[in-house]
C-alpha cells in the first residue's frame, strides 16, 4: 500500500471550504462554510464516500420518503453535493483520483475526480482542486478536512 493510502484511509470531517476568484475567496456553493458539515471517507478497500451538506436544512412538510413538493425537492437538492465510488492514490503526484459511480450532481457520474493532497499533520488534510465551474467562471477551490476518531465517526 503506497504511503498516501496509508495516510488517507479513515473518516475526515469538514473543517473549512473556500472558493476563490480573481478578487478573492468567495462562499462555496452551499454557502459559508461555518453553515456545512461534511464527510469524507476511504476505505482500505478501495471505496470512498464524500457528503457535503448545509447543517440547517429545510424538512419537508410531508415527512414520507417520497413526499415533499417539487420546490421542497429543489431546496434540498441545492443544499447537499454528495459522491461515492471508488479511489486511487499517486505518491509521485500527491494525489487522490475520485472514481465517481454516484452523485447527486450527475455530471460527476463516470468522471475521475483529481485532489491534490496536503498534509499539515496526519490529522489535517487539505484537497485541493483543479478549478472547476461555478458561478459561470472556472475556479479553484479546497476544502479541508480533519481527521474522525472512531468514537466520532
């Protein structure tokens, strides 16, 4: 197992996001993110999981799995990215590759999705990424995460 596997393979909670323009960062798509939790974990195996959601999300009035009006549908759409699949580490390049099977953004089925890895201890783990669209602009973006112990996972 390559050292970056090593080091990656456990449950990571949302610590900080930022999105940035030429003038400087921006809210990410959620919103702050003092408003969003998250979770990210690798598993030995292979498999990955990544759940960014606001923490304050709006319940339906009709609390059924299948309820909710069509606008209730489209908040709760517009506050969760959520991905899982499969992963990859690259100690040459510092990166993770995202293997995307799932995704409630759909364009990110059957893509790779490529982090940069950035240690400021084992517990601490920024991923940066390439920019991307949002907002009508390409931007870049990272999120960082700390690590879960068992009992908080």
């Amino acid at each position: 197992m390559t050292r970056l596997r090593t080091r990656l393979i456990g449950s990571w909670q949302l610590a900080d996001w930022k999105v940035f323009t030429t003038n400087g960062p921006i809210d990410p798509p959620l919103g702050p993110a003092e408003r969003c939790t998250g979770l990210l974990i690798y598993t030995a195996e292979g498999t990955m999981s990544a759940h960014l959601t606001l923490t304050d999300r709006v319940r339906f009035a009709d609390a059924s799995l299948d309820g909710g009006s069509v606008e209730e549908k489209a908040g709760a759409y517009s506050s969760i990215i959520s991905y899982a699949g499969t992963w990859d580490a690259d100690d040459a390049t510092g990166r993770v590759i995202h293997h995307v099977r799932m995704a409630t953004f759909p364009n990110f089925v059957g893509t790779d999705l490529e982090r940069l890895c950035v240690f400021d201890s084992d517990d601490t783990l920024k991923l940066d990424t390439p920019p991307m669209a949002m907002g009508g602009e390409t931007r870049p973006s990272y999120i960082l995460w700390r690590r879960l112990s068992g009992r908080d996972a």
